[in-house]
C-alpha cells in the first residue's frame, strides 16, 4: 500500500465543516471558468473541493497544456497538508498531447508517491465508456485544429472508434476560443449528430460547459458525457472506494440530484 506523502493524511475528514464525506483536489487551467462552477453543481451534499490553478506564460495553448504537466507535482504541494481523498486533473487536453503511456506513468508516479488517487479528465472518460461497454462513439470537439487532431489520435489509440465528429468553435475574439463557449454551443453541437448507431456521446475539454445538454439528453438513445462529470464521478468512487461500473456511473447520466441543482442554478 501507497504511503501518503509527509506530512499529509490519507483519510479522516470527519473534522472538515464542509467535506464530512470526502475532499478532492482539483488541478484547473489558468483562465478555466467552467470546472469550478460545473463541480460546484455536480459535487452531492457532504463532499468538498479545494482547487490550484495550473499557469503558464507560453503564448500558445498546446505549448501551455504541455507546462501544465510538468507542473503537476509544484501545484499539488498547494494543498499542503489538506486531508485530500482524490486528486482531480481537470485538463483533458493535455492527455491528449503527452499521449496515453505518458499519462499512464504520471498517473502511476503521483498516486504511488502521495499516497492518494491521481485522476486524470481523460482517464475518467475512458473508464466511463468501459463501464458503459462503449466502443463507438461521437465526440463534440471545441478544439482548434492540432489539438483536434491529437484527441482523434488518443482516443484511437485507447481503443476507442470515433464514428463521428461535431466540431464547435467560439468568437476569435472571445477571452477564451473554448471557456467563452456557452451552453448552447454542446447543445448545438450535439444536435448535430446521428446518434442511431452509436454507443456514447463525449463532449470534449473541461471548459467546455456541458452539463445543460446532457441534462436534456437524459433518457436519450445514448448516453452523453463530458470530461467534468466523468472526472467527478471518478473522483468521487476514488475517495469512496467505489468500482466505475455501470450502475455508479447511472444517476450521473440522468441527472440525478445535479440536475435540480443545475436547474436552480440557471434559474438565479
């Protein structure tokens, strides 16, 4: 067994007003304005986040994404000595540039070194998909082109077929080409796909803001997921020590409790 990393405890939040049930760290990109808000709504009464923003001075966002990896380790020392049960890297793209053995390896290394889960956005979708018995899925993609590509490739790569593709973009001159992104932007994207021979929908990138479409795809032909409420649905049986099966990941897919609080939440 893993030992936790000095000076931090591997388990007792009973003493946390806010996390009597379980605390994730959560690593977000720098100008990210959705995982907060998204894990805020997802995160069911008694479990709590702390989070550390991943920062980079590189102009462009792949160059970024690839320091937000080597990052990793200077950030999670942010927590200090916070009784943290998972750690949530909420970062999907990233993934999809070190590839899937590198990210196999990091994941190894933090978690056997802290002594505490280390779960990757990417990972939480792959295990998602696996519960479900998925292999033919569509993606909703708010990446620019190489970005785009690299996630075709990952994807492929973890044995998964990409049958088809709904590629959605945000205003040049936004803050953000994805974080500016609204809500009706997945909504469209996923409008726009067949999803008759189909096993799951991914709508891709933790800034994408999602949770309105799967909402409304509830109940659908296919399941729709997106790279937040997987990572919190993983997370969360990290810090239960729960299995990623079918029947945990069912009341995430239908909304069940997130939704009410989604609804409030726009309603505001």
């Amino acid at each position: 067994m893993a030992r936790a990393a000095a000076g931090r405890p591997m388990s007792g939040t009973a003493g946390l007003a806010y996390a009597p049930k379980g605390l994730i760290g959560v690593l977000t990109p720098q100008a990210n304005t959705t995982v907060e808000p998204e894990f805020a709504i997802l995160m069911p009464p008694g479990y709590g986040m702390i989070a550390a923003r991943l920062t980079s001075d590189k102009p462009g966002i792949d160059a970024r994404l690839i320091d937000y990896v080597a990052a990793i380790e200077r950030k999670l020392g942010e927590f200090a000595n916070a009784p943290v049960g998972a750690f949530a890297f909420a970062c999907t793209g990233a993934s999809y540039l070190i590839g899937p053995e590198r990210e196999a390896e990091t994941v190894a290394d933090i978690s056997a070194r802290h002594g505490i889960p280390f779960i990757t956005a990417a990972d939480a979708i792959a295990d998602a998909l696996a519960a479900l018995g998925a292999n033919r899925i569509a993606i909703v993609s708010p990446y620019h082109d190489s970005l785009h590509a690299s996630a075709l490739e990952y994807w492929a790569a973890r044995g998964f077929a990409t049958a088809q593709v709904a590629r959605i973009t945000g205003a040049d001159a936004a803050f953000h080409p994805i974080y500016a992104l609204g809500a009706a932007a997945s909504a469209e994207g996923l409008g726009r796909l067949d999803t008759g021979a189909l096993d799951a929908v991914v709508m891709l990138g933790t800034g994408l803001p999602s949770l309105p479409a799967i909402l409304s795809a509830s109940g659908g032909p296919v399941p729709v997921l997106s790279s937040n409420l997987c990572l919190m649905w993983r997370s969360l049986l990290a810090v239960d020590g729960g299995a990623p099966d079918r029947d945990s990941l069912a009341p995430w897919l239908a909304g069940t409790g997130w939704g009410a609080r989604l609804k409030a939440q726009m309603a505001g």
